[in-house]
C-alpha cells in the first residue's frame, strides 16, 4: 500500500485501519522528504498494542513511480517479532536465537527482511554472524536505510523507538522467491585489492589505487578526472567483487580521500579479486527486468506481496529514464493484483541471498521477492 500523505496521524489511521492480527507485524517504509514525528508514531503504535518495524530511505516505489516523498506499508505474517541488532561495535554484536525458525518443523523455508543503517560500520561483520546463525534455513530480502545525503542520522525504527548504527531482522511466515541482477559488465580487470581498510581501496595490485582507476576509465570515457567531481565519472564505473557462479557483486565508487584512496559503498576485503565495471542505461534496465522474471513461484500458491530494494545509484544514473527500469519490473513481475505490485524502497545498498552460498550486502543492484503461501 502506497500512502501519499505522510503524517504521524496519516500512518496511525491507515494502520489501525488493517485489522493486524495478533501474529502479524507492519512495515512502515518511509520516504526521507516525508519524515514524521517517528517518536511520537512509535508511541501512538506501541499505545495500539501493534507490533511494527520500519526505516527511513532516499525513495520509495509504488509500482511503475518511485518519490522522495510517501511511504509503503505492508503487514505480514510473523514467525516473532522484529529482532533489533546493534552493529556498532563488533564486539558487542549479538545475533539472536531466532528459536522460532529453528522450531519449524514444517520444512517450509521462510524468510527474513533485514533493514539495516546504511552508514553503519560492520555491516559485513552482522551478515557474516546471519548466516552463521540461519544459513539457509531462510531466504533473505533487505536494503540500507538512509538518506541520499549519505549523511549518519536515526533512520530505523521499532517499538523499541527511533535508532541507528543498527539493523532489524524480521521472520516473515512466508516462502519466498529472489531475482538479483545489475547488468554492469567487466571493463577491466581482474585485478587484486592488495590494501583496503573496510570500505577504502588504497592499492590495486601493490599501485596506487586511484591512478589504476584513473587511467582505466579516462580511457574509455574520453573525460578526466581533474576536469569534474569524482562521482560524476565514477557512478559509470563501479567496481565489481568477483563471486562464482553469479553476477560480480556490485561496489559503488562514491569518493575519493586526499590519499587517493577509492570510498566505496560497502566493504571491500583485503586481496579481493576486484574488476573495473561499466554498462550502460540498456543494460541496467533489461537486467531489472530480467530480475523480476527471476522470481518463479510454484503453481498453485497464493501471491501475497511483491518487494523491491533498488539500488538509490541506479536512479541517480538513470535519471529520467528511471521510470522505464520500473516498468521493466513491473513487465517482469506481470502483477495480477493490488497485492502483486511491486513495491518497496531506494536503498543505501541491497541486501539479499545468493542462491545456496552467499548472504550478501550489494550496491547497484536490483533486487526483488515475491513472498507467497
């Protein structure tokens, strides 16, 4: 559901409006030009006795429109309620039991939606100690809540109030299908990150990290670097981890430090097989689509929601044309109802399961799930 106007009042009346059940859980994702006072939802919410979660992102998407304003509200049925993890410090993060998923016995393999601050430090560290605890007992959707700013501000929310430097995990009692695709390609590479501090590449190949990059892209793109903002060049070039069996996962260029070292958009780890990406509006655009066709879902069972976390890069790139990566999705998905609509959010990075190996933290990516019983 897409709520246009967004108030404390506006949210309250339109959840209290969904008869929650006493096993269901609201999600709330709210545009970052509609921020309402969240202290006094939380109380409002928590007053009503209604168990929800939710975050604050660059954009929000209904269906083939996407707005800086608004916000979507989805419930669904809960294995328990939503598990709010601190990431701040390593040592501190605890992953909980999760003893609801762990007691299934129906064999049936459910799902977990992680939102997560997308300027949080140790964002790979928490999805590590995920998959050590759930592995692939569940299938996994989410995205980094933010602003586009990129600056460190509260951005999720739960009953338990307005926070950062966290993630929420929530065990959705429902199955499950992913597409995760980008559509960039190798321009150059492979090579080896052979010095990098969490999200800062200072050498490839035992070089200086940025005259390896410069020299690369100034040669395709025929612009320089010292001619306009780094990002204006490095938001056509991203950087690509090498994964086997799938799509590189995607690395966004976003900065360059006074050292020459590449700020990238999630954590790069050291002697990572790395390759210098480009592509192109085409390219981005049928890889969405292609995404959205991922997502089978066996005959005969009931479509319930259709969620998309999409990367905030993609429509920065594409500009006007964004419209047309979501109809693309929205082509894929083939929606027969208000159900089926893809909905969901601009992100600070997607987060989602690679087939049976990987829970991954990807930028410049598109992915979406179709949740069914």
């Amino acid at each position: 559901m897409f709520l246009a106007e967004v108030n404390r009042d506006s949210i309250v009346k339109t959840v209290s409006g969904l008869d929650v059940k006493d096993n269901e859980v609201v999600m709330i994702l709210i545009a970052e030009d509609s921020i309402p006072d969240i202290e006094g939802l939380v109380c409002d919410l928590n007053e009503k006795g209604i168990c929800f979660f939710g975050g604050i992102f660059p954009g929000v998407i209904h269906g083939e429109s996407k707005s800086t304003k608004g916000a979507i509200i989805r419930k669904m049925p809960g294995i328990e309620k939503p598990a709010i993890v601190c990431i701040k410090e390593p040592d501190a993060l605890k992953i909980p039991d999760f003893s609801g998923v762990q007691n299934i016995e129906s064999g049936a393999k459910y799902t977990a939606i992680i939102l997560i601050d997308g300027m949080a430090p140790n964002i790979g560290l928490f999805l590590s100690e995920m998959l050590n605890k759930l592995g692939n007992s569940v299938n996994y959707f989410g995205g980094g809540a933010g602003y586009q700013s990129m600056k460190k501000d509260l951005c999720l929310f739960s009953s338990e109030g307005f926070f950062n430097n966290a993630a929420i995990v929530f065990l959705v009692k429902l199955e499950s299908s992913l597409g995760v695709r980008h559509g960039w390609k190798r321009m150059m590479g492979p090579l080896v990150a052979t010095r990098t501090d969490r999200n800062m590449i200072s050498e490839f190949n035992w070089e200086n990290a940025f005259e390896v990059y410069r020299k690369a892209v100034e040669k395709d793109s025929g612009r320089k670097f010292s001619e306009c903002d780094f990002y204006d060049i490095a938001k056509e070039y991203p950087l690509g981890l090498f994964r086997e069996g799938c799509e590189n996962i995607g690395r966004a260029t976003v900065a360059l430090t006074a050292d020459g070292d590449i700020v990238c958009g999630g954590e790069v780890q050291g002697n990572a097989v790395v390759d210098i990406l480009g592509g192109n509006k085409e390219s981005l655009i049928k890889a969405a689509q292609m995404a959205a066709e991922d997502c089978r879902v066996p005959s005969g069972r009931r479509i319930c929601h259709c969620l998309v976390s999409d990367c905030i890069s993609r429509a920065l790139l594409l500009e006007n044309e964004y419209p047309e990566e979501l109809k693309a999705i929205n082509r894929g998905v083939q929606p027969a109802d208000d159900e089926e609509i893809p909905e969901g959010v601009l992100t600070l990075g997607e987060i989602s399961s690679l087939g049976e190996r990987y829970l991954e933290y990807l930028n410049l990516t598109t992915v979406v799930m179709v949740l069914y019983e």
